[in-house]
C-alpha cells in the first residue's frame, strides 16, 4: 500500500480520537458499563500508531490484541470479530451460544479479538482499503464512522435485510446515525445515548426543593429559575453551583440543536456546514449568564466524565447536570455511595414542545464485504444488537438504553429489581425513555464532524466561558476556520 494512502489513514484515525475525546469523554469516549477505561479514544494511542510507522508505512500485524477468544460451533461457518472494548466482546459471545441454539442449521464459531482502540480502527481502515485482511464483524466507535463509510460500496455490507425482523420497534432517529449517503443501514448501534437530566434530589431537598419543583422544569428558564432558588436557600457558598458546563464537549451544543431541529455538520448529504446557528448561539449566550450569576461553573477538567467530575459530583458542588443515559454506568461505578439520591428527568428546551433529547455517542457494528458469509453474519449481528433477547442482555451487562422500544414498556424489563440501575436511582430510567420515545433528535457524525469538534473544545469554548469572548464573534472565528476544511 501507497505511503500517501496510510499518512492518510493515521491522520484519519487520530483525528476521529480527537473527536471523541472531546465529544464525550477522554476516559469512556461513549458508553457504559465499566468501559470507562476500555473506551479509550486519546490522542496518546493513535501516535502510538503513529510512531510505529516507518516514513508513514505500517508494519502488517503490528497491532497487538488485548484479548482473543474463540467461541461456538466448530462445525459452524468460522468469523473474526474485531473490537475495541472488551466487554462488548464478552457480549457477543454470549449471543453467539443463543445464536447457536436457536439455529442449529447455521451455527457459527466466532474468534473475538479485542485491540486498543486507535490500534483496531487503523487496522480496519487498512484492510479495507487494500481489500484483505477485514474481519466479518466490527465495531466501529461513533467518531470513526465517516472514515469507514467512506468506501460504502465495496467496504461494507448494509444490514437492511438482516434487521426486517426487528426493525419497526428499533428506535427510528438512532439507526439514522449508523445510515450511509446513499441511505442504506450499515451499523447497528448499541443504544440510544438518549440525553437526559440528572439531579441530585437528597442535596436539593436538603434545600427545601421538592421533587414536585423538579418536575416542573419544562424550559431552560424554569432551570435557571431553580437554580438561583437553590443557590439562595444554601446562602450560595464558595464552591457550590447548581450545574457546570463544558469546554472540552459538546453535548450542551447537541442538547441546543436537538431542540431546534439543527445539525450544524449540514446532515449525511454534505451541505455546508454551519457552526453559527441560532441554537448554538442561544446556549452559548445562557451558559455565559449562568457564569456570571454563579449558577454554573465550568466543569473542573472541561467536563462531567473525567475523575474530577466524578469528585465534584461526590463533593455536591453541583446537583444538576445534562448527559447521555449511558452515563449511569458511572454512578455504579466510580460514584456508588450516591445510590438513592439521584433523579432522572426529561432535558429542558428554550420553548416548551421542542425536542428535549438527544443521542450521543456509540458504537455501530458492521460487516465487511469481505466476510465469509455476508447474509449470515448480518443476520447474527441485527439478532444480537436487536432482537429482544440481546437487548435483554444489553440492559443487564451493559447498562445502555436499548434501542428497541418493545421492552420499554416491558414490565419484566423495565422494572426489574433484579437489575441495578433500575435500584440506583430514585426512578426508573425507561418511564423516562418512554416519556421522551418520539423527543429524541440525531446530530449526524460526518466528514466534517472532528474539524467542528476539535475547534469547539480546543478553542470556541474555552473562548466563551473562560475567557468571555462575545459569542457572535467566537462563532465567527470557528466558522472561518471550519469552512477552510469544506
């Protein structure tokens, strides 16, 4: 392979890290469960990769697994499945032993093989390129998609007639995510990443705020309202504020653009990108107010998904925050004595009747063209990441918000005490997925999607609440800069 096409691929792939490291978290770019650390997409990885380059040639097989496992019939048609997290391995597995029960006359045995995330990304990307070495099945992480779109009609193989089956309870703006430009189903997601409202309801009670109170927060003004309530009734000490805001993500953007129906990647079909929206602008302009009333702080390392988020949040420095339902798994994990004192609601909009959600983040699995059998491999993957009995498995081993809405209204698996996250909080996560079922919008992730995040969270936010920057102007610059690469 040309030197020129793998410079290619390697910037490729670290820019997609940057992207979701600044669009979620550098410490679990977009999931639950206790990938928290698995989920690594930094900077450092893919100039690991770099660095093992000669004069922009990678060596063949120079990524080394983490783990590798093979599973099934050995009678079976025999696939390689790539991932980057381990657990998400783990899972398929699982499903490959149902899989097989269900359908002795076309069993499979699977070899998982789990990579460092910059690792298996540039890999995938190379084989596909070249037209050998791909794996049947792989994960592909939110950021990565537009790279691996890129050759959607020899690289990919669509899942639409795999997922007929499932398809009229899969959750419609999610699988949207995963479409490619000519319209077709390529990846099937791992959930929703609905975003939702988190509260702190034994701090906010102490205050003499009521979940009644809660519950009437339709819009960012009624947010704003409770906030000086709170901060009044505590005596607003140093240190405490009712939410933060982030400079190294952009959810709060996602949030503002859902609710106005906006994307400013311009959507799938290339359009021109556009940072300088009216929603954009109308966050924008409130967080900086919220600065300057001491409603909000910025988020101690630029967002809530880091070690020092999780402290500030154990400190009760702030007891209101925005974030993907996956964001749950965090509390289980790094924050469990918080168990009991949190509250999940719907976000608020700017007009009442907006669109209150938002999906971010996630994994979309595909199967390449240069599966063995590319129908039956489909057909494993929509069975595994769609069906009722893997969503089952989703929920209670992974801790994400499943895509089909059939068992949200499952009592057996809405309301299962036997699951945890049904127990953490003070109500159950899928009342309020079914409560916002038809409220959740899609920000499309593209080409031009890592160009818009990494100004953001490098310069434009930092800009606007640190340094106090006038928001038409800071959007301004970004969308100088960000045209430059349209």
């Amino acid at each position: 392979m040309k030197k020129k096409l793998l410079a290619t691929l390697l910037t490729a792939a670290m820019t997609a890290s940057m992207l979701a490291g600044c669009g979620s978290s550098e410490a679990a770019t977009t999931e639950g469960t206790d990938a928290a650390t698995e989920e690594t997409a930094t900077d450092d990885a893919a100039a690991d990769d770099a660095a093992a380059t000669e004069e922009g040639e990678v060596a063949e097989g120079e990524a080394e697994p983490d783990a590798v496992t093979t599973v099934g019939d050995p009678n079976g048609t025999h696939m390689e499945c790539w991932s980057f997290v381990e657990a998400h391995n783990t899972f398929y597995a699982q499903m490959v032993e149902k899989w097989n029960e269900a359908n002795p006359d076309r069993t499979i045995e699977i070899t998982f093989t789990t990579y460092p995330y910059a690792d298996m990304h540039t890999k995938l990307l190379t084989s596909l390129t070249a037209g050998t070495g791909a794996p049947d099945i792989c994960d592909v992480e939110m950021g990565q998609v537009p790279n691996v779109y890129e050759g959607l009609d020899t690289w990919l193989y669509p899942l639409d007639e795999a997922m007929a089956p499932y398809a009229a309870d899969m959750l419609t703006s999610r699988l949207d995510a995963y479409k490619g430009a000519d319209g077709k189903q390529y990846g099937a997601p791992f959930h929703v990443g609905a975003t939702v409202m988190y509260w702190n309801m034994a701090a906010l009670e102490e205050a003499g705020i009521t979940q009644e109170e809660v519950d009437a927060v339709v819009t960012w003004d009624d947010y704003t309202a409770l906030g000086e309530k709170y901060l009044d009734a505590i005596g607003r000490p140093e240190g405490k504020y009712f939410t933060s805001v982030d400079t190294a993500g952009v959810d709060w953007m996602w949030i503002a653009m859902a609710s106005y129906g906006e994307d400013w990647t311009g959507g799938s079909n290339d359009a021109t990108a556009n940072v300088q929206l009216d929603s954009v602008k109308k966050m924008l302009t409130m967080q900086q107010g919220w600065l300057e009333s001491g409603v909000a702080q910025v988020s101690p390392d630029g967002h809530v998904d880091l070690e020092a988020g999780f402290q500030n949040i154990l400190d009760h420095n702030i007891v209101s925050f925005p974030k993907a339902m996956w964001y749950m798994s965090r509390f289980i994990n790094y924050m469990p004595e918080e168990e009991g004192n949190w509250y999940i609601t719907p976000c608020p909009t700017f007009e009442a009747g907006q669109t209150c959600s938002v999906g971010i983040g996630g994994t979309g699995t595909v199967v390449t063209g240069q599966s063995v059998d590319t129908a039956l491999a489909a057909d494993f993957l929509c069975y595994a990441k769609m069906s009722p009995e893997g969503n089952t498995m989703i929920w209670n081993d992974l801790g994400f918000d499943v895509c089909n809405t059939s068992l949200w209204s499952d009592d057996a698996f809405a309301h299962d005490t036997a699951n945890q996250y049904n127990t953490f909080f003070r109500n159950y996560p899928y009342d309020v997925l079914n409560e916002i079922k038809d409220q959740i919008g899609t920000v499309m992730t593209v080409k031009i999607s890592p160009t818009i995040n990494e100004q953001f969270c490098n310069v434009t936010l930092n800009d606007v609440l640190e340094n106090g920057v006038d928001v038409e102007e800071a959007l301004q610059t970004a969308q100088d800069v960000i045209a430059l690469e349209q």
